[in-house]
C-alpha cells in the first residue's frame, strides 16, 4: 500500500467538490481529511506537500465549492469557514502555512525542510514574506501590475540566487518554501501574462528556471489549476 502512495506519477481519482447540498462527512472518526477547493492557492500548498511526501492514502481529500459551500463547515468542522483545514487526531487545524509545517512534523515521507540553521533561517524569512508578496501582487490588479508588481518579483529572483547550487529557494532541495510560493506564482504568472501581456519571467531568469523546474516535479504538476478557469475568476474577482 505504501509504494502505491509514493508512486506520483501515477494521479489519482480525485472526489467531487461538495455544495451547499451535500451532507457533511462523519467528523472525528479516525480518517486524516483535509479539507480543501482545487482552485484555491493556499489550499493548494497542502495539497502539493500531501502529495510530495506519498500521503495520499493517509490523508482525504474534502474538497469544497467556496461559492457554495455547506453551511455545515463553519457550524461543526472549521469556524472561520476558509480552506484548507485538516481534520487529524481528533482536532481540527486551519492556515496554510501552519499547515504544511504540520505535515512535515508529524507525517512521514520525504523531508521538505533542512537540516542547515542557515537554510532554515532563509526558509522562515521567506515564508514571512510569502503574504506581502501575495498582498503586493494581488492589489497591483488594480494597477499597473509591471510597476507595483515587479519589485515583489524582484524579490524571488534576488531570493533564488542565494544558494546558487540548485534551482529551488533553498538550492539543490526541493521545500515548503517552493511549496508555499508556486500556487501563487503559478496563478500570477498565467494571469498577467493573460491579461494584461506582463512576463512576470522576462529579466528574472532564476524565476523562469524555477518555474521550469517545479513543472517536471509530479507531486505539483498533478494539483495544477485550469489556466482558463482560474483567469476567468480573477477576472470576476479583480476586475469586475
């Protein structure tokens, strides 16, 4: 059973999203669920650690249509109402971020955070960051997304030359920090080329090799969102 779980090249059968109509899944009966929506980036995060470290038999997968969501989420699984949320040892824990740290304390699989304190003192600087640069590109939709934006992708490209041994954040290793940044990246990056013709890559070629990079890793290529359907919500979202 464990090999199958590690084996990603092989996607699995994902379960439909559930509505408003939906009757809610038995809560707090020893199954690992995280509760999740495929379309959205911080979800996104946990879902790509999930599957990285060979969960996919050990956690559920609980996806929700945010638009439509049951009522019972908030009154009995997660109060705040947001995803992703994961439901594990008889307790529920919500943020993304908090969360893919979790899965890394207390699941096994490969590891996503390393031993070196100078890499893991990056790590922690870059996942502080990781919500200004989503706020700064973000509010750019209502702008000039080159001029407001490209300071925040600046940043990545000058992060991405620190460890200059490999083409991840952190150098050769693959980590959360990756992890908690291309859900994001991978959305603006289709979004503003799509809309308003920026090449988020043009000038930062660590940020294209990057990029690159993470699209040959499974774990990430089997979570990707349909390009159209994500630039028509933002579309909605940002530009109504």
């Amino acid at each position: 059973m464990a090999a199958a779980a590690l084996d990603k090249s092989v996607p699995e059968k994902l379960p439909p999203s559930l509505d408003a109509t939906a009757e809610q899944p038995p809560l707090f009966d020893g199954t690992t669920k995280l509760y999740t929506c495929y379309t959205c980036p911080f979800a996104h995060r946990v879902w790509i650690t999930r599957n990285f470290k060979g969960l996919q038999d050990e956690i559920k997968l609980v996806p929700l249509i945010l638009q439509n969501r049951p009522a019972w989420y908030s009154e009995k699984v997660y109060p705040p109402n947001k995803v992703p949320s994961l439901e594990h040892n008889g307790k529920i824990t919500g943020e993304s971020l908090d969360l893919i740290k979790y899965l890394e304390s207390n699941f096994q699989g490969p590891s996503l955070l390393p031993e070196d304190p100078a890499k893991k003192e990056f790590a922690e600087e870059l996942f502080s960051y990781s919500d200004t640069f989503n706020r700064t590109v973000f509010t750019s939709f209502k702008g000039d997304p080159a001029k407001e934006a490209g300071p925040a992708f600046d940043h990545l490209e000058n992060a991405l030359h620190k460890f200059a041994d490999g083409p991840f954040f952190l150098g050769q290793e693959f980590s959360l920090v990756d992890i908690a940044y291309i859900p994001f990246v991978e959305r603006f990056c289709i979004f503003l080329s799509e809309v308003f013709k920026y090449d988020i890559t043009s000038g930062r070629p660590k940020l294209a090799a990057w990029i690159k990079e993470l699209n040959k890793i499974e774990a990430y290529k089997q979570t990707k969102t349909d390009p159209k359907e994500m630039v028509e919500v933002y579309k909605k979202r940002f530009m109504a």
